[in-house]
C-alpha cells in the first residue's frame, strides 16, 4: 500500500522508518509513506498556507489552493482521500481491517483551525477522528492510523504477535496475560495458565475475554456479532468447571 501524508511537518514522519511495527513494514515493502509538504504547492511569496476566517474569529484556516494542488500532485484511480479531523466518523479497528484493502491513501493532516470545508466538501472522501478530543494537527491522528493499518498488513506481524485475537478485532478485549515469575508481590498467575492443558487455557481465555468486555467495556458487548457462540462458550466453561 501507498501513502502519502499531506502535512506542513513533513520531517515529523521521518521517524516512522525506525519506528518497531511500522518500520517492519516499510522494510518489507509491505507499506510504502512519503510525506509531501503542502508549503511547496503555496503560490503565494512568501509560502502562506493560512489566512484569516471570512466572517471574523479567532486563529486561522488552511487555504484551500496549496491542498488542492497537494492532493492532485499524488492522487490517482484508485486513491482514498481521508482528511484527519476531529469531525470524522471515529477510528476503529473493523474501519482500519477495511483501510488494509486500499491500494493508495491520501491523508490530510489539518492545523490551525482546520482547513477550508471546500476541501472537505469536494476533495476528500472521508472524514475520520482518532477520537473525541481536539489535537493541534493531523499529524499524529496520520501516525496513529498508519500504525494500526501497517500491523494488519498480510506477513508484517510474525504469528507470534498475529492480530486475530488481539482486542477489538473480534469485537471482545483480549483475555489478561501475564509474564514471569509466577508470584509477584504475593499475586499469583491464575493456575491454569500453567497446567499446561491446551483446550482448558484456550477456554479460560476465550471466558476472560469476555469478563474483561463485560468489565472494561460492557458498550462492545451490545454490538457483538455472535451473542450465541459466547453464551455457548459459558456454558462449556461452566459445564468444565463442574458448576454446570
Ligand atoms: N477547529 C477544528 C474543530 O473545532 O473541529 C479543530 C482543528 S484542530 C486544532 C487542527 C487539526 O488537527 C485538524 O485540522 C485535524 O487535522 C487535526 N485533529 C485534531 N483533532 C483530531 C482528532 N481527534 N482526530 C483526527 N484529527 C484531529
């Protein structure tokens, strides 16, 4: 996949080729990031990106030309415009899955006071926040994003850290997990996790997840898929633990 990042830090992605996951991923090719600065597509002489508010108010807004020739200098068929914005839908994991199968994204990293809405009216294809709070740039909701797209990307992940049963991606938190030594400060690690016995682990895990859902996040619980599978998966831990 193909990214490129309009932003006026470009140097701030540099990083990213040294950074763990992600810089895996470029390694492989698996994810491919040029940052373009949109200061360079500023006709204006002294390379202004921003201006005043028509209407009045305070801070400023990023002009629609410099964007506009960013977003034409790189986008071609098959590219997905997407404009980090603290009024977009908001980022989850089944939207980032989905993201994975892009050929070329086009992300807008705004600033200021954002940028003007005839770019987001007419050039951009979708509108997405890492949540609702309001950050200074688009900067770090691109890196976000290219961070979780870049793990799911097929061969980036060993499977030793594959993503499949990893929170959200079934619609559950992961089950806890734990780490040497068995005691730490008189707290033990649960005991089937070292009994060995494989179907008994994997069931404890698929219950804790669960209880973590239903403890942590009880709101994911209402929207997941397959309500039925987990209440069987209840009571074949019960019916394991003799309660049933
Ligand atoms: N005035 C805008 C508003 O109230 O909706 C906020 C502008 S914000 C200070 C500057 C830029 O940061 C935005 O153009 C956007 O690119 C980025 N940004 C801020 N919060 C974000 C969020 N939660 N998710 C994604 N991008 C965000």
């Amino acid at each position: 996949m193909k990214v490129h990042v309009l932003t006026l830090f470009p140097e701030i992605f540099d990083m990213l080729k040294d950074y763990s996951i992600v810089g895996r991923a470029i390694d492989s090719e698996a994810i491919e990031i040029e940052a373009v600065n949109i200061r360079d597509f500023s006709t204006d002489k002294h390379r202004r990106v921003d201006d005043y508010p028509y209407g009045g108010g305070k801070g400023m807004v990023m002009k629609p030309e410099p964007i506009h020739s960013a977003i034409e200098s790189c986008k071609k068929d098959n590219s997905r415009v997407i404009y980090l914005s603290p009024q977009g839908k908001i980022m989850t994991q089944s939207l980032v899955k989905e993201l994975t199968e892009e050929e070329h994204l086009i992300l807008l990293a705004g600033h200021y006071e954002g940028v003007d809405n005839r770019i987001i009216e007419n050039f951009v294809d979708d509108e997405i926040s890492i949540g609702d709070y309001v950050l200074t740039g688009g900067e770090l909701p691109a890196m976000v994003m290219i961070d979780a797209i870049s793990r799911l990307m097929p061969g980036v992940l060993s499977s030793e850290e594959s993503y499949e049963i990893e929170s959200h991606y079934e619609g559950l938190l992961e089950y806890p997990q734990y780490t040497r030594p068995r005691v730490f400060m008189g707290k033990r690690v649960p005991d089937v996790l070292l009994s060995g016995d494989h179907s008994k682990i994997s069931l404890w895990r698929q219950l804790s997840a669960l209880r973590t859902t239903f403890m942590k996040r009880p709101d994911m619980l209402k929207e997941m898929k397959n309500p039925k599978e987990q209440l069987n998966l209840m009571d074949s831990m019960l019916k394991l633990i003799g309660k049933r």
